[in-house]
C-alpha cells in the first residue's frame, strides 16, 4: 500500500507569468502618476507592482528582465512626445531609460533578504534615479518617482531632503504595500493543515502596522510646513500665470533647423495673450512661462534676440521666464540650460 504526502508550495516557485504582468501593470500605473494623467498616488501602487515581480523570482536575471519590462512601459508611454524626433529616436530612449530599472529589479532581488527590506528597495530607487540622472552625458533625469508627486502630500518632504527623499518615500510606501501582498499571499498557499490560529492575531496586527505604515509614509509630508503664501500671512493665495508654447515649424531633426523660429513663435504667442488681455478675453497674468528652449538664441549674447524678448515683455507688462541655453560665461566651451527672469 503506498502513500502520498503533499508538502506547501511557497508561493512563487511556479509560474512566471503573474510576473510579468505585475511588472507590465507596474509600469502603466507609474505612468498614471505623471502627467497627463497625474494620479501621483499611482506611484507607490506602481512600485509595489514591480516589487512583486521583482523579489520573488529565482534568478537575478529574471529579476533584471521583468525591470526593464517595466522601465520599457513605463518610459515608452512617459516619452512618447519623442516620436517628433522620430520613432527610432522614441524606443532607443526608452529602452536605455529602461535598462536602469533592470538596475532597480536587480537590487530588489538583493536586498529583500535583508531585514527590513522595504527600506532598502527604497534606497534602490534613490541609488537608479542618483545614478540615471548624471551618466552617462550630465544623465537623464525624466521620471523620477518625485517628480509625479506635485500635487500629493509627500510634497513636503522637498524642504527636508529634495527629490530624493520624495522619491524614498514613494518607493518605500510601495514596497510596503509589497510587503503586505507577499505575506497575504504567502499565508494562503500554507496548507489548510497546518496549524496557525494561534498565530494569526499577532500576524494580522503586523500586517495592519505595515499598511498604516505605507500610508504615514506616503502622508508624512504634510507634517512639513510649506511656505507657500507669500512673503507674508497676508500675501496673496494664489497667482494667475501663463503658459505660452509656441512650438517648432517642423517636425523630427529638422525641428529647429529655421533660425530664429522658436524663439518668434514665443514672442507672437506672448503677444497674442496680451492682446486677449487687453481685450479682456483672458485674465491678465502676473507671470509668464516660456518652456525649455524656447529661443534657439543666446539672448544674452545676442542682442536682436534679446530686443525680440523684451517686446514680448513689455507687451504683456509681466516678467517672462524664457528656458534659454546660453554658454558658461566662464567656460565657453560649455553650454548652460538656464530660466531667465526677463523683465
């Protein structure tokens, strides 16, 4: 007479195709923390996602592959306005942006053997964005978790420790949401068998602990004071300002290729609004907002530029920050990309 004994599977050691679909999942919902969309609170529900994905894997290198598919959604969507450069120009972006959330999937596989762990997948995504953001050629810092957080409560955690610590918070608000997940779903595959009653209370309360857990962290900002009122408590609470976007006369790598065409589509754009507010169609603003690049010429060396600038401004009768690059005084070999206050 024979016998069968079936032992607990650990949750994870089969299938590979849940992962891919975190990581998948991972990398549209930390899209939707950035504009357009700008659900900021998306972010911490992305990371958890590809910390699922991530941490559970048996090798590292799966763990490499399932971050690069989420960096490949999560920038392929981020930086779709590239395709005008052209769509080749598009995809190799987003893959090489892609290739550092390998980085961050890798270190996530490491480190969550370590105690704690949630803390240091934190730490993991400061290190990508530290690293992503200065190599190669000055780096490329599109897509800092931080960056689609200006509207939420970490928000306050600028003053402290910039973008870094906001990103540190959003990602270990993720991983603990991670945390949870895993031990949810780990405490369901134990077999109906084996005994745990007396255990479950505790192990609740720890799992209610890490969920409010996540939550302080993602709310901890709002403990910070921002000064945003004005000089004063009696200041003003809010501005009216302009956006003008006055965009390029072609598309792909001809998209500059005319000189002085940006920078005249500012100036006109500007000078339309001034119209609109003198004839009192739109609000008159207290600031206008050029983007980056918006003059293809130095207006600092060159003087027909800077009259064009000046004309904006004077039309309006507002100050105008103008994204220019002009070259370091000091090292004219190198180029600056600076805001000026033009007034």
């Amino acid at each position: 007479m024979s016998s069968t004994s079936s032992q607990p599977r650990r949750w994870g050691d089969s299938g590979t195709a849940w992962r891919w679909l975190a990581a998948i999942l991972g990398g549209i919902l930390l899209a939707g923390a950035f504009p357009p969309i700008g659900f900021g609170f998306l972010a911490p529900f992305g990371v958890a996602a590809i910390t699922l994905a991530t941490a559970t894997t048996r090798r590292l290198r799966g763990a490499v592959g399932l971050g690069i598919v989420a960096g490949l959604i999560f920038f392929g969507i981020l930086l779709r306005w590239m395709s005008v450069l052209g769509t080749d120009a598009w995809l190799a972006l987003a893959l090489y942006c892609a290739l550092w959330f390998g980085l961050v999937g890798l270190l996530t596989r490491v480190v969550v053997r370590l105690p704690y762990w949630p803390a240091w997948v934190g730490a993991a995504w400061v290190t990508q964005e530290a690293l992503r953001d200065r190599y190669p050629f000055g780096g490329f810092p599109w897509g800092r978790l931080a960056f689609s957080q200006s509207d939420s409560p970490t928000l306050g955690l600028a003053s402290v420790g910039g973008a870094p610590l906001i990103t540190a918070a959003v990602a270990v608000s993720g991983a603990l949401l991670a945390w949870v997940a895993l031990a949810l779903i780990r405490r369901r595959s134990v077999s109906p068998s084996t005994p745990h009653s007396t255990t479950a209370a505790p192990v609740n309360r720890v799992l209610t602990v890490a969920v409010l857990a996540a939550i302080g962290v993602w709310l901890i900002g709002l403990a910070i004071p921002r000064p945003t009122a004005g000089e004063s408590a009696q200041g003003p609470s809010s501005a009216v300002v302009a956006l003008v976007q006055g965009s390029v006369p072609n598309f792909g790598l001809d998209a500059m290729s005319q000189r002085r065409a940006v920078l005249n589509n500012h100036v006109l754009g500007t000078k339309e609004l001034a119209a609109q507010v003198r004839a009192g169609t739109v609000a008159a603003p207290e600031l206008v907002i050029w983007p980056e690049n918006s003059t293809d010429i130095d207006p600092l060396t060159d003087e027909s530029a800077a009259a064009a600038i000046s004309s904006a401004a004077d039309d309006i009768g507002v100050p105008i920050l103008v994204g220019a690059v002009t070259r370091n005084p000091t090292d004219p070999t190198t180029l600056w990309n600076v805001g000026i206050v033009w007034e």
